[in-house]
C-alpha cells in the first residue's frame, strides 16, 4: 500500500509541467519579475517622448475668400499669385489648360483644388453691406419771415487798381492814417471798418488791395459785399486791376458806384475814365446808363458826401434787411493767429445776433467766443448783422472765405468738424483711387499687349519667354539713384494772415520753370516763424519766407547756425522777387563767347622746328586783337574746321602774347592743322554769364 502511492505520487510529479510544480526558490523569480515591468514601463515613456518630439509644430495656412463662377485672374489675385501659379496648380487634371485665359470662369471643384493645392485653405466670400455714416453737417437755416427782418447797414467794398486811392478814400471817411501805416503804401490785407456818416447812417466798408498778387482777396470781398465803389483814378484811367474788379463785381451779381478819384490833378480827365469804362460794359449815368459816377478827392475830402449819399441811397433801393433772432451765420473775411489772442478771424455778420459765448463753426474748425472786438480794438457786447468784427475763441484758424454758422453746443460743434473732415478724407480717397485705377489699367493694357505676341505658345513656353524677357528687363533697368540730379528747391511760406498765405500761395501755383529748377512749398501757415518751421527747412534743406511776420532773434541765430535761408518781407512783390533771385542762383551759369578779335589768313609757309616741320599760318589782324592764352577758331566759308589753343603766336620772328589790329603774325596751331589762305581766325573768350529763372509771376 505504502508502495503503491509512491508511485502515484512520482508519476503524478513526473507528468505534472513545470509551472505547476511547487517551487524552492520563489524569491529570485519574483525580483526578476519587477525588474522586467519596470524596464517595459521605461521603454514606452520613451516611445512616448519620441513622438512627442516629432509632432511638427503647427502652421497657420493662408485663407482666400472663393466665390462663385470666379475668373482665372480673380483667383489669382485672391491668393496673391500670378496667372501661370493657377495653371501649375491644375498640372494632371482634366482642364485644358492652353484653352484657359485671365478671363475664363472656373468650376467650383477646380477653384477648390487650385486653393488646396497651393498650401492654402479656402473660405466663402460674405456678402457684407457697408453701412453709410450719417451726415452730420450743419447748414444755412430756411429763409425767415419777412415780417421779422430789420434794416442793416450795407456792406460795400472798395475796389480797385493799385494806387488809384482806394485807402486814401477810406482814410478821408474815417478821418484816420491808415495809408501810412501800410508797408510800402499799398494795402495787403483785407479791412472792416465801420463807419459812421454825418448824417447818422452806418456803412461797413471792406477795404481790398489792389495789387495783382491779391486776385482772391478781391474775389471774396466782392462774395461777401453788397454794394462795390470801383475807384478809378482820373488821372490813370482804367486799368488791369479795375477790369478785374469789374468783373469780380459782375460775377458775384454786385451794383457798382464808380469813383472818380484824383480830380484835383491837373491832367485828371473824368470823362476819358467814363468813355473807357463803356468797353467793359459799365455804362454811367452821362451816358445813359444806370451806374452813378461821383468825381471826388479822396486826398483833399472833396465830394465825399455825396459819394456816401449815393450809397445810402443805393442801399435803400436794395432794401437790404436781415433777421437779427435765430442762430448766428456770416463769413469770414480774413484770419490770422495774435500772440495774445490766439486765432482771430474777422467776420461779416450776415444773420442773427454774435454774442460771448456763442458755439460757431467755419470750415474745420470751431470756436466758442471768447471776446469780440471792432476795428479798433474795442470790446463789444454783440454784433448784428451787416456789423464787422473781430472773433476770438477759435480752437484751430478757419480759412478766410469760409461760411460761419452758429450751433447748438460744443459737442455739436465737434461732431460737425468731424463729419467735415471725414468727408475730405473720402474725397480724397476717391481721387487716390481713381489715381490707381487709372495705373492699374496702364498696365494691364501693357500686360494684354505682352501676351497678346505669346498667344500662340503653350502655357510652358509663355512662361519660359516671359522668364527670359524678365531676365534681360533686370539687367537692363538702371540702378536707383539715392540723391535727386535734378535741380530743387523747397521752401516754407509763413504770413500775418490766412489770406496773404492764399495769395502767396496762388502766385506760386503759376511757376513754369520746373524744367530748370523744381520748386515746392512743402509747408505753409499763419503766424511768426518758429523753430519747427527751422527744424522742417533743415530736414528737406529748405528756405523760409515770410510776409508780415517776425522771427525772434533766437530764431535768426539757430537759422544762422544750421545754415536755413530765412527771408522776412512786408512788401509781396519784394518777397517774391527775393524768391526768384534765390531760384536764379541755383542754376548753372550759361557759357558765352565775347570775340575777342579777328584775324585772316594771307599766305601758309611751314617753320624748321628741331627736326621737325611745322605749319604756320601767316596772318593780319582785321578787327580787336590775338590773345595766345585764349582759345582760337578757324573758321572757312560758314563752317568751323577748327578749334583750340595756339601753339606758337610771332611777330616777325619774336614770341608774343598779343597782336593788335593792322598787325601781321604767324601762328601755328596745337595739332597738324592745314590752314588756307582766306581762313578767318577768331580769338574768343568764355566767360561764364549768371543765368536767370524764366518764371514770370505777371507784376
């Protein structure tokens, strides 16, 4: 028994696998066991970190907006690429791409692949409407009712030619000097003044220059007048101004009352001045017409009464009446910037009552107004329509002739400026665009035409033709110059007031010498010079004018010191000649010949010279004399043969510099010339003569 399960039990043990027998030694197979899942553990975190390091980083792909029934060139210039990158980009498809031009419409799947293919991804196009900003402009208020119009004073302006008396005239009905006061005795500026008669009526009188350089300033004074006094000298008779006043009167719809100035004179004739005033169809009374002529002495005071009684009266045939309730409106006649002041605009009040504290805006800019002033300087409480005065309280100078219309607040005010701005800006966007619209189509016409010679080529051999013509265009294109070859000059013009600016400015728009030397004005304002102004001429290496203003003596030192041309006039005519002076200089100087003498051949004989033979030409001196040291010319029939310097000049068989008329002389040339007799030699010297602007400003 005890036998038997022995060997059941050896057998069973025997037969039994071995990873289910008891083991002795469990200990080194369990560390192995550890050790073995640790290092599987470590092998996949580094699998891990190696995919982890090779994930690309990821790239914003760029997005063109597709449409439906897109072109082949609208799909190009959506992803920014040319007209053969779409045709490389539909290589192996079913397109015919030889049939394909800039104008031919893709499918929707091809406009797809073409994008994708491209390394872009594509996205649709929105339909997006622009929503228009809202005008936010103030305007003129409707007409008021007749019923609540009051009478007001005229406006009338003095018009007239240069030196004719218009100040004088002015002068005498204000009994006061402001012809002397004036620079250079011609008025430059546009003046208000109230005046009041004798007799009790008030008229407000502008004042305008009579110089050809003050063309606009005439213009808006007639814009802004009621009645025009053309003022004719007796003496000088009608003139270039007065033709143009006539017809600044006649386009702004004005009645004129013509001035007979300087009767006083002994050669004063009136009615010569009358007779030449019916060829500009100004038609006096004398001779049946309706324009009243007045002969006074605005020097001696004679007649001027009845001169303002011809305005009164006229002015009460006009009925002239105005609303003096509601929100103020008038115009600007002139502006300037006060050193104490600030902006100061002298203002026509047309409509409604100016008080302190009114909201007004002209042009792009606005005001709150601060203090107004009369012509003399005075503070006034409020000025009614048909009143001229000086309005302080401006944030930026308006330009003279703009309208002025009161608003309710300031931050209506604000918003009007904005909106007046804005629209420039539009305004000019849309001459910018127009400018390139007009570009693109040059060059399109110059690209239709480049490819309509290739036409015939496939899409490869068009591109390997425009590659090399490409090529041979870089090669040939001139290397960009970084400084300018031609002649230049900028300047900065700075005046007392806007409209001297305006009329400094429109003398310069008529320059016409740019082949000789390009002028620009690359800055321009109101007020004295400042060391902005200074710092701007150094950076574009410039030149500075100003009329009626001042520079500090700061300021002339630093222009001094960095070398900036700085002009100061109070005279227009004397700036702009300085300035033509200035252009002058900058040209070269013109080469001219001043013949010295002349002399003719008579006999040619050749001279041993060591051992070599030279010719000489033996000659009497016909007029002037020969100078060896300047230049010569041979001259035979009417054609030049020669010409350079004397080798040799001999009298007799001496050296000399000169030989005077009558004299005979040899001289031989610095190469082999061939002299005949009956050649004309000249002596002639190059002289080096300044060379003048050949711009002409019209005064």
């Amino acid at each position: 028994m005890n036998v038997m399960s022995f060997v059941v039990r050896r057998a069973s043990s025997f037969l039994s696998p071995p990873h289910l027998r008891p083991t002795r030694c469990p200990a080194p197979s369990f560390i192995y066991k550890q050790s073995r899942s640790h290092a599987s553990k470590q092998v996949k975190s580094q699998k891990k970190v190696q995919k982890t390091k090779q994930v690309k980083p990821k790239v914003d792909k760029q997005e063109v907006e597709i449409r439906q029934r897109m072109t082949v060139a609208a799909l190009a210039q959506a992803m920014n690429k040319d007209f053969d990158h779409v045709l490389e980009a539909l290589l192996n498809t079913s397109v015919d791409l030889d049939s394909l031009e800039p104008d031919s419409v893709l499918e929707e799947k091809w406009i797809k692949e073409v994008v994708t293919r491209s390394g872009m991804k594509f996205k649709w196009s929105k339909l997006t409407e622009t929503k228009e900003r809202e005008n936010k402009d103030a305007h003129r208020r409707p007409p008021a009712d007749p019923a609540t119009l009051v009478s007001r004073p005229p406006v009338v302006t003095i018009m007239g030619h240069v030196d004719h008396g218009k100040t004088t005239l002015l002068d005498s009905l204000r009994r006061s000097q402001l012809v002397s006061m004036e620079a250079g005795g011609i008025t430059q500026h546009i003046g208000a003044f109230l005046v009041q008669l004798p007799t009790g009526e008030k008229i407000t009188f502008l004042d305008t220059p009579g110089h050809a350089a003050f063309s606009s300033m005439r213009a808006r004074g007639a814009n802004a007048t009621d009645i025009v006094i053309l003022v004719v000298a007796a003496d000088d008779g009608v003139m270039t101004q007065t033709v143009e006043s006539i017809q600044h009167a006649r386009k702004a719809k004005v009645p004129i009352i013509v001035a007979v100035n300087k009767c006083d004179k002994p050669q004063a004739s009136p009615e010569r001045v009358k007779q030449e005033l019916l060829a500009h169809d100004v038609v006096c009374e004398t001779f049946g017409g309706d324009v009243q002529a007045i002969h006074i002495s605005a020097l001696k005071g004679d007649n001027l009464l009845a001169l303002a009684e011809a305005t009164v009266a006229l002015a009460e045939v006009l009925e002239l009446k105005s609303d003096p309730s509601g929100f103020v409106e008038g115009t600007v006649i002139e502006s300037r910037t006060d050193r104490g002041k600030g902006p100061v605009t002298t203002a026509i009040v047309q409509r409604g009552t100016l008080k302190k504290g009114c909201v007004l805006v002209a042009g792009k800019s606005w005001a709150k107004v601060r203090f107004l002033y009369d012509e003399n300087g005075r503070v006034m409480a409020e000025a009614g329509p048909g009143a001229a005065v000086e309005v302080v309280g401006w944030k930026e100078l308006p330009s003279a002739g703009e309208l002025i219309l009161e608003v309710e607040s300031e931050h209506r005010a604000r918003e009007v400026v904005e909106w007046r701005i804005y629209e420039e800006e539009q305004q000019k966007l849309k001459k910018e665009q127009q400018a390139i619209e007009e570009k693109q189509k040059v060059h399109q016409e110059a690209y239709r035409k480049e490819r309509e010679g290739l036409s015939h080529l496939s899409w490869r051999q068009r591109k390997l033709a425009l590659y090399r013509s490409n090529r041979l265009t870089a090669a040939m294109r001139p290397t960009e110059k970084t400084q300018r070859e031609e002649l230049y000059l900028p300047i900065i013009i700075k005046g007392d007031v806007d409209g001297s600016v305006e009329a400094i400015l429109n003398i310069l728009d008529t320059y016409d010498a740019h082949e000789q030397c390009s002028m620009e004005v690359i800055h321009f304002g109101v007020g004295d010079i400042s060391e902005n102004d200074i710092i701007m001429a150094e950076t574009f290496s410039g030149s500075i004018y100003g009329f009626n203003v001042a520079a500090s003596k700061s300021i002339q030192q630093m222009a001094l010191k960095r070398g900036i041309l700085l002009k100061l006039h109070n005279v227009i005519y004397k700036l702009i000649d300085e300035l033509k002076d200035e252009l002058s200089g900058k040209l070269a100087p013109v080469v001219i010949e001043n013949i010295i003498g002349e002399a003719s051949v008579l006999a040619m004989f050749d001279v041993t010279m060591g051992k070599k033979k030279v010719p000489v030409a033996g000659c009497r001196v016909q007029k002037g004399h020969l100078d060896r040291r300047l230049k010569f010319r041979v001259i035979r029939g009417q054609e030049t043969i020669w010409e350079g310097s004397l080798l040799a000049l001999k009298h007799h068989k001496d050296d000399v510099q000169t030989v005077k008329t009558g004299m005979e002389c040899g001289l031989s040339a610095d190469s082999n010339m061939d002299f005949k007799a009956g050649d004309v030699v000249v002596c002639f010297q190059e002289l080096d003569s300044p060379q003048t602007t050949a711009w002409d400003p019209g005064f």
